[in-house]
C-alpha cells in the first residue's frame, strides 16, 4: 500500500464519518453558525484521526513496514502527518477564536440545547488542556523543521508527542457531541483514542521496538578514510538480516538509537557490519570514541530496499557516497549465487579516489558478479551523474530500466526529476533509500 493511500484513507473515512453524523442529525436551519460548529467538528474530528496515525507509525509495527515499503517511506508518513495534523488542529482552533470578527459581520442566533453528556463535568479542564495541546504541536513542528536544532535535544522534546496525544484524547473525548457515540464518528473517535493510546504508552514506557532490540558488542573499529568508519559488532540471540537493510545502533543511551545501513551480507554468524560517514555531531564524535569490547544496543533489522522486488527488466544501481552501502551487501550476497543477478549498470559516485574508499571491495565483488558493471565516477574529474546519462541506458523500444537510489535526497531528486521528463515513470521504477529520522 503507497503511504499517499493510507493517509487519504485516514482522510476519506472521517469526512465520511463526519456527513454520515451531519446527515443523520441534520440541523434545522443552515446558517454561518451551523457551519462554523461543523467546521470545528470536522477539523477536530480529522485531525485526532490522523494523530492517532502519527502515533502508530511512531511504533514501527513490522506488519505495516512490509506494506508501506519500508520504514523509511513511513517515517517520511509519520513527518508530513504531524504537519498535516498540526495544521488542522490550528484551522480547528482559529475557527473558534474567530468568533468575536464574525459577530461583527454576522448577528448571532439563538442555540438549540446541547444534549446532556455524562463527561460534562470535564468540558471546561478539556478545552483549556486542548489549547496548550495546539501551542506546543505547532512549536514541535517548527523544531522538527529547523534542520539546525541539534538532534539530541529534538529527539528528547519528540518524546512530548505521546504526552500530547493523551491529552488530546482527553480533549477529543469530552467534547465529542454525545449523539456521535452511535454513530460512525463516534466509533472513529473510539478507535482512534484505542489505537493512538496503546501506542502512546508503548512510547513512553520505553517500549518501542523492544522486541528487535539485541545487545551487541563491538569487535572491530576500522577508519576506512578520515570520514568514514567501519565497525563491526558481534550481534546476541536471533540475529538474520537480508542485503539492503539497516538497523538502529545506540552507542549511548542519552544520545539514543541511530539508523545505519547494514554494509555486508548475513553470514549466520551474528556478525554486523556498519561503515558510517562523519555527517553530524553524533557521526563524528563516534569516529574517535567508538572502541573493541564496548557494548552496544542493536535494533532491527529494518527497510524493503531490495532489488528482487523488480520484474526482470534491467537494472540500474546509484550508490553515492555512504550510499553505496547497501549494494555492497547485494552484491556480497549475490557471491553464491551470482547468476541470480539481474543485468545492471552500477554507478559508484563520489567527489576523487580519496573520498571513494569502497571502490576496491566494489571492483572484486563485481568481477565475481559478471551481470552487474561497474562505474565509478569521480565527481572533480567528471562530469557529476546526469538523468541524461542513465536515460541512455535503455536502447530505443526497450522498456525503461528501474533505478535503485541510495545517496544525498537532493542528487535523487535531480536524478528523478530529469528522468521524469524523458518519460520514465519514477513513481513506479525509481526506488529510493530516504532514511530521514526528522
């Protein structure tokens, strides 16, 4: 299931709920207060179901990474929805501030009686909490955001999200109109507080991926470059992972888990290898204080990014940079078995010989892989990879080949808009590795 059908799932099935609740109790007159008092309950109503989204991607359920295509596709769900949800849940504040300028345009009438609710005793503690709740989203949002805010301190804020959404289910619960609770909208507003609850408590007592946390000990510290770093880890209990996926590494525990690809094929052994790039403050203090013998916390593995999930049209592999991680243990697993890969360019990019410390491993792996060429392209000798160049990689009336990206977001971007316009359809052949924690 594409992540955009989840979410415009979410979104049909409370606009669905709210005019089956409108159509069941349609108001006597229709007027601009009937519709602002609609528009508050469909706003509210919509963004409450789409939190409680946010809160169950936040727990990274296994069953919903396979159909969303990886965990990196739902973290880039989970992103835009707290947007989306914050935005309605200002648009749902607003309108009722903006009570006191519509008197000044529009006469009031009188209201019919509201329906007496057994929770009205708490109506006025839920709207105050409900305010406070919007303020902190939309600062929460802002952080998120601001791409300079260090990573560390975001990471201990974002944990405010499962304190947030209990106090909207407060807030949700109370002021849900009291005829709602037989009715679609109410059954919504149910499950959501169900389903957004549970995960709130999984989050806040520590419980997230419990079940694929494995406690681990570094054996080996490489400095493959200035930058780079290749540690390897020896891995407790029940440890598999197939080429091309990544698991969360947590050196210590105040900074938290990280997501790193896993740079090698599963040997059955337990052994996990990890080459990490200097990118952050995080990243760098790790090229000196990471050390044999120290314990560490694995979790995982995570990620669909798999070649195999292609037809068997040609492929084309871009690894740039770090990215290039992830086809290594392809193609370190394809060293058994190396008829099995499928016709592929592989390009390996990087700025000089300096700053491409993999060209070698790749050079002996592929020399053993006859279907897979490489390319390695230096970016200060050569012309930086264009669309272009891999268009001429299909010959004229052959099928496009599919493109498996892993690298900077803006030279995917690059890659993918300019494909798109030689009429490739990137939405269904250009496959992308876009891991982004924020």
């Amino acid at each position: 299931m594409p992540i955009q059908r989840l979410l415009t799932l979410v979104l049909v099935v409370s606009m669905l709920a709210w005019t089956t609740a409108f159509w069941m109790q349609p108001p006597a007159t229709l007027n601009v207060w009937v519709w602002r008092d609609q528009l508050i309950l469909l706003t509210g109503l919509t963004a409450y179901a789409v939190m409680a989204l946010i809160m169950l991607l936040s727990v990274r359920p296994m069953w919903l990474e396979r159909r969303l295509g990886g965990l990196d596709k739902m973290y880039r769900l989970h992103k835009w929805c707290g947007i989306l949800a914050t935005g309605l849940a200002a648009a749902h504040y607003l309108i009722k501030l903006g009570k006191p300028l519509l008197l000044a345009f529009v006469d009031p009438v009188p209201k019919t009686p509201r329906a007496a609710a057994m929770l009205d005793v708490f109506r006025g503690s839920a709207k105050d909490v409900g305010e406070w709740a919007i303020w902190i989203l939309v600062a929460m949002v802002l952080l998120t955001l601001w791409r300079r805010f260090p990573y560390h301190v975001w990471r201990q804020v974002h944990r405010i999200a499962a304190v947030i959404f209990l106090v909207a289910a407060f807030h949700g619960v109370v002021l849900t109109p009291a005829a709602w609770w037989g009715q679609p909208a109410g059954w919504l507003v149910g499950i959501a507080t169900g389903v957004g609850m549970v995960c709130a408590l999984m989050a806040l007592t520590g419980r997230v991926g419990q079940a694929r946390r494995h406690r681990a000990t570094v054996l080996d510290v490489q400095h493959l470059s200035d930058d780079i770093l290749r540690v390897t880890c020896r891995v407790e209990g029940d440890w598999h992972h197939r080429a091309g996926q990544f698991a969360f590494l947590t050196t210590d525990r105040r900074e938290g888990a990280h997501p790193f690809t896993v740079s090698g094929a599963d040997d059955g052994t337990g052994r996990v290898q990890f080459s990490i790039k200097a990118l952050g403050d995080y990243t760098r203090r790790l090229q000196t204080s990471l050390a044999a013998g120290q314990p560490v916390t694995v979790e995982g593995p995570y990620g669909c990014f798999d070649y195999r999930r292609g037809d068997d049209r040609p492929q084309i592999w871009v690894g740039a940079g770090i990215g290039v991680t992830p086809f290594i243990s392809w193609l370190e697993a394809l060293q058994a078995a190396p008829d099995s890969a499928p016709q592929t360019t592989l390009y390996y990019c990087a700025r000089n010989a300096a700053d491409a410390p993999f060209a070698d491993r790749l050079r002996a792996l592929c020399a053993r892989v006859p279907k897979v060429t490489l390319n390695v392209r230096y970016s200060d000798e050569q012309r930086p990879l264009s669309a272009a160049e891999l268009a001429r990689e299909r010959p004229d009336g052959a099928p496009w080949p599919s493109v498996w990206f892993c690298g900077p977001t803006g030279f995917a971007d690059a890659l993918k808009d300019g494909l798109h316009r030689r009429g490739m359809p990137v939405r269904q052949l250009f496959h992308q590795e876009a891991f982004q924690m924020r």
